[in-house]
C-alpha cells in the first residue's frame, strides 16, 4: 500500500473510532472521556501530516472539453483573425505619437464609413480631488462622418495626452456572422496612459461591422458603432495615490517573503510533489482578526500542501513580525480557509482552519499562542470556507462549513482521489456536502445539518458563505455561493415549537443565480436601510461568445442553453427591496463585469458615505494570450 493511502486510512480510522459519525448524523461531535487519547492522537495524526491522503481537489479534466478550433468553428476562427487585428492596432496606438500618421489600412475596409468614436455631449457622475469619471449622456450617434480611422483613433486619445505610456486592450465577447461574408462583432475597449501623476482610462463598447470574405484573409472593419464611453482619471496627491503598494515595507523584517510568497506558485509546483496539494491554485485563504489581544489587526494565511502556513503579528509602525512557528500554527497541510473566532468566549480570538482532510480548531491563551484543542475529519467531502454565527441566538458563535468536492472513496471505495468533476457543468448538484456546526460550549460541537433543514439542496460545489439578517426579522440567515450552478438563500425560520429550520428560499427571492459563485458580500448599497447583496461569478469572452453559437450544445433544451450563458455573464448585484424579495441590478449597476472573480467586498474606499465593491480576480490574461480571460 502507498503511504498516502496508508495516511488516509489511519486518519479515517481515527475518524471512526473517535465516535464522528457521518454528517447526516445528528450527535455530539465531541468523544467521551474515554477517547480522549485517541483524540489527542487523530490531532497529531492530522496536523503534523507531512503529507496528504488524496489528491488535490480539481475542477474537471480537460481531455472532456474539445477546443472550438478542433470542431473547425467559424465564429472562433473569424474571433481569432480579429485578435490579431487588433492587436495590430494596438501597437499603432501605443507606439505612434500621433495616430494621425500611423497606417490603418490593414483592418479598414475599401468602404469603410468613419464616424466618430467619442461623444458630444457627457456628465460627470463622481469627482473628488483624487478621482474624476465621465461618463456619455446617450449611445453615441452617427450623424456626422469624419475623414477617416486615423481622425477617430486621434479624437477618442487625445484626452490621454501625449506620452508613450499608453495600455490597450480590445476583447470580443460576441460574435454573429452571416453568409454573405458579413460579420459583427461587440468589443470592450480599454486604452489608458499615465501622464505625470495623473492616470488617464477610457472604457468603451463597439458594435463592429465587418467584411470577412473567406477564411484565409483578414477581417476588414466597415462600421464602427460606439455603444457606451467612460473617461476616468485619477491623481497622484502629495505623492499619494487612492491606494499604494506597501507590501515590502510592511514584510521588510520577514526573511522568508520573497522565498516562499514571491516564488509564486508555478515555481513550487515544479519542486513539490502533487499530493501535497500545490496543484490547487487559487483557492487558499486568509484571515484577519487579533491573534494577540494589542487591539491591531493580524493577518493568518493558508498555503498549499508543503509550504508552511503563515501568522503574521501587526506592529504599531505597520510591520508585520512573522510568529507562525513559535505561535504554534505553521502547518504544511493544504489549508483551504482559515477564520478568527472567540469559541469559548474568553474574549480573545480562537482560530480554526479547513485543510483538505478535516477542520483544525486552535485556541487561543490570550497573547496568540495556540494550542490544537481539537480534529474533525470529513470523509466524504473536502472543506473549503467557514463563516460563523450565533444562528440560535444562545450567545456563541456556531459554525458553517462549506465543502467543494466529494471524495471518490465514499462512492467508490478509492481512498486516494477526488471526484471533482461536476455534473451537470451549468447545474452541478454533486458535490460535498455542507455542514453547520453548534457550538455548545467547551469545546463540544454538534452537527445539526439535516436537523434544521439545511442539508436539502445540498450537494453543491459551494467556494463561499456569509451570513446576514437580510429580512430583519432578528435572526440570521445564510448565503452559499457555488461553483457550477445555482446558490443557496437559507433564510431562519422557526417551526411551531420554536425549533430553527432553515428554508432555501434562493428562487422565491431572485438571488439563485445559476453561475459560478466565489464570494458574497452584504451591504446597504442604496441606503435604504436593508441589505443588498453582491456576488462574483466569472466573466469570459470566450463563454460569451461559444455559448450563444449554433453550434453550441446542439440538441440541449433552451433552460440548460440559459444556464451556459448565464456562467460566463459575469458578477451579480441584487437589490433587497425590503419585501422578502431582491431585483437583480446588475447589468444596469455596471457591477457585472469582473473579470475571473475569485473574491469581492463592499466597503467604503473613499470615505465618502457610500459602498463601493472592491473585485479581486484571478487568471488574467497576459499580452500575448488569446485576450478570453
């Protein structure tokens, strides 16, 4: 036998013997005295795993997906004669002085008509002394013609000023052609330049009508119809920017940041083997909350499997001492997430982390050192996030934990892999199972999933969770955000015995959104007094395009054609309008497009009263890819 399996077997073992029963189970998670030993040992069996007892977690195997160009796709092929056009003009723009001299020929048509690319007339919708943004009042018109693209290049620029520092950038997120050799395409276009201390961005939509006469020439552009503008620039005051990079002064003291945090992590995955978990990009976490009780907040950060964990302690003068090893909480497991929380409630704050085989609970003795108080194992799916709420309203805090993939060992006897691959892709219903954890105090923790109602729709590939009053009714209800499908609202309702059961309620109140959810975030975003909610999902113009083909999904019902298209639209910002009920703003807002959204808070940036969205993304597309990302 390997000794990963040998690994997995004796932690699942343990698992047993501890008296953990499966989550479905409704007891006390907690051993009786007797098992105290064997608790102590499954603890130290699990955090000082050098190894792993399965694989990484993946998302699905790509031999099961055919690229578009293998299926000789003509929407795909026209889509990449056009990348490569414009990235022609992208280099006329960024390396000529004035694009009135530059030659354009190569993508103009012989009756090309030229119409202007910037409005008349704009508005400015937000200005401070840092940050100015227009915006254009109407859909630009074509009602007076220009000498040519050079002209229209020129006059969409010039508020850039005349340095060479330009950035641009043109994705097409769709495409229809006809048979006739005429194409259309809608093309998000981003040109920015920094100029002195001042960063100038122009954001725009084209529609672009195209001659394509066959597939061995070039695509030669007829009308360019400008659909929206938006100029923005933001100041450099005092040498100081909205927001500056403090990331080396802050770590200047920490010996180890540029040896393991700036390597990166296709550095590590070539040096560390697979089965410690380095595979999974991505997807590890971090928190924030006081380890050591100064009143400033520190910063914990999970790692892929063998790379240790991090506890960094803030300092008043803004550094940051590395204390993992001496804090106790340096762990080579791979970590998924990790959240501060007062357990016991002593007034300072716990920590519990979810690794790939269980959940570690650490507590706390006041000045950050921890001690590991107790081991959960989850056989059957993987943990990946955490949040907490006193959802009983007993005066501690209780735990959700928010599982991706199940393990093929608990449907196939194959104690070493996961099953990750969801099915259906648009509407998985396969994955891990969640789980609700009650604290009851000393440590003690029951499962209560299926008691109150929540392991009903339950089979998700869930990547995040937060809880919130969303109806003020006193009580907390539960957002899941998942992976592949459709999400959950579990609003906290009470039986006739006043018992808590939780009702998904996701449909009913317009917050289901069938994408790929990766984070939640709960604000008054329109200050009127309820919560509004805000989710990222994933944008791709390459999704955009593919899943409106003919092509695409031949045969498939109009519903799982919807929920193809709807994965690649992008971020989701519903609006509670106070009757148990939410409108989805989100394409009217302009808070849809993100990007590949790993992650997204509301927060006041700029002090001003109102909630801004801070968007974090992952897998950006580099200048010489395809632009899909």
């Amino acid at each position: 036998m390997k000794p990963t399996s040998q690994l997995s077997t004796t932690l699942l073992l343990s698992f047993i013997l501890l008296g953990c029963k499966d989550p479905s189970s409704n007891k006390n998670l907690m051993p009786s005295k007797e098992g105290e030993t064997k608790l102590k040992e499954s603890i130290n069996k699990i955090t000082n795993a050098a190894t792993l007892p399965f694989k990484p977690i993946g998302l699905f195997d790509e031999t099961l997906h055919a690229e578009p160009e293998a299926n000789s796709w003509k929407v795909e092929k026209f889509n990449e004669l056009t990348n490569e056009q414009f990235k022609k003009l992208e280099k006329a723009i960024v390396s000529s002085s004035n694009i009135l001299n530059a030659e354009l020929n190569f993508i103009v048509s012989n009756n090309f008509t030229p119409y202007p690319l910037t409005p008349k007339e704009t508005v400015e919708i937000y200005s401070d002394e840092k940050l100015r943004i227009i915006k254009a009042i109407e859909p630009i018109k074509n009602d007076q013609k220009v000498s040519g693209l050079n002209t229209m290049l020129n006059e969409l620029i010039s508020p850039l000023g005349k340095t060479k520092k330009f950035k641009t950038k043109f994705k097409t997120f769709n495409v229809s052609l006809n048979k006739n050799g005429q194409a259309k395409s809608i093309v998000l276009v981003d040109i920015s330049n920094q100029k002195d201390n001042e960063l100038i961005s122009i954001k725009s939509e084209w529609t672009c009508y195209w001659e394509w006469l066959s597939e061995s020439t070039s695509p030669k552009l007829k009308l360019i119809n400008p659909i929206n503008y938006q100029l923005s620039s933001s100041k450099t005051i005092n040498k100081q920017s909205l927001f500056s990079d403090c990331t080396k002064s802050v770590f200047n003291n920490f010996k180890d940041f540029e040896n393991q945090f700036n390597k990166g992590i296709d550095y590590w995955a070539s040096r560390i083997e697979n089965r410690y978990g380095i595979g999974l990009a991505g997807w590890h976490g971090l928190a924030i909350g006081d380890a050591n009780g100064d009143g400033i907040d520190d910063i914990y950060i999970c790692e892929p499997g063998g790379l240790p964990n991090k506890l960094f302690i803030s300092k008043k003068n803004g550094q940051l001492i590395d204390a993992s090893s001496l804090s106790g909480t340096d762990f080579r497991i791979q970590s998924q997430s990790a959240i501060f929380i007062d357990f016991d409630n002593d007034n300072d704050q716990d920590l519990i982390i979810a690794t790939t085989i269980g959940l570690i609970f650490m507590e706390n003795d006041g000045n950050g050192n921890y001690s590991k108080k107790r081991a959960e194992l989850i056989p059957e799916s993987a943990p990946m996030c955490l949040s907490a709420s006193d959802y009983d309203n007993d005066g501690d805090l209780d735990i959700f934990v928010g599982c991706y993939s199940l393990r093929r060992s608990s449907m196939e006897g194959n104690d070493s892999a996961i099953l990750a691959r969801p099915i259906p892709y648009h509407d998985a219903n396969n994955g891990g199972r969640n789980l609700l954890l009650r604290n009851d105090k000393n440590w003690n923790f029951t499962n209560i999933t299926v008691d109150v109602g929540l392991d009903k729709n339950n089979r998700r590939f869930t990547l995040a969770s937060s809880w919130a009053d969303y109806d003020m009714d006193g009580d907390q209800d539960l957002y899941v955000a998942n992976d592949y499908g459709r999400n959950n609202l579990y609003r906290n309702d009470s039986d006739k015995n006043g018992k808590v059961i939780f009702v998904d309620v996701a449909a009913e109140t317009g917050v289901e959104d069938m994408s790929a959810g990766m984070s939640v975030s709960w604000a008054d975003a329109d200050l009127d007094g309820d919560l509004d909610l805000y989710v990222s999902n994933m944008w791709s113009s390459a999704g955009n395009r593919i899943a409106y083909q003919r092509q695409f999904m031949k045969g498939a019902d109009e519903e799982s054609l919807e929920g193809f298209r709807r994965h690649a639209r992008g971020n989701s910002l519903f609006i509670n309008l106070g009757n148990g009920a939410f409108k989805d703003s989100s394409l009217q807002s302009g808070a849809s497009m993100g990007r590949w959204s790993w992650g997204s808070r509301f927060a006041d940036i700029n002090n001003d009263g109102l909630q801004d969205i801070l968007v974090s993304n992952g897998f950006i597309t580099q200048p010489e890819d395809s632009g899909d990302l």
